[in-house]
C-alpha cells in the first residue's frame, strides 16, 4: 500500500525508483556504528524519513543501498558533517 504521496509504502520502507543508487553486501560490518538506517538518520537529524529519502535521491546525503530490498544506509560521518555545517 503506497502512502498518499505515493514514493514509500505506507509503513514507512524505503522504495526508490533510481538505477544509479549504490548497492552494498548486507554484511555485519554495513549494519554496525558506520552506518545508520533512514529512520535513525531521520530522528538525529530531527527530519522526517520521507525528507531523508528526498536528500538521498536529489544527492545532497550520501547513502548507499544494502541487501535485496534495497534499504538504504547513511555513513555516520556524512550525519556528523551535516551537524558541523549548521
């Protein structure tokens, strides 16, 4: 079920419809400190998932794609560089 805005479902996953996103193995070392999830990226950057997503998509936050559905995952460091522009 799409959300009304219709690019994420509607219990908030990630979907997006680029081919040249990056993709990376689902591995221990992707899903540690080095890396967080949207929603997590979200709630430290006191922004909504959805805005996240469009940061992602327009290439304003660097961000990859891991496993086979394709979540994304944003380097820490690129949060900790947003947080000493501001």
């Amino acid at each position: 079920m799409l959300s009304p805005i219709g690019d994420t479902p509607a219990n908030g996953g990630p979907w997006s419809r680029h081919a040249d996103t990056t993709r990376m193995a689902p591995t221990a070392a992707n899903e540690n400190e080095g890396h967080v999830r949207v929603a997590d990226a979200a709630r430290l950057l006191r922004a909504h998932p959805v805005t996240v997503r469009a940061w992602i998509r327009a290439g304003l936050l660097p961000a990859a794609k891991v496993g086979s559905r394709g979540h994304w995952r944003i380097p820490r460091s690129a949060l900790l560089d947003l947080g000493d522009k501001s």
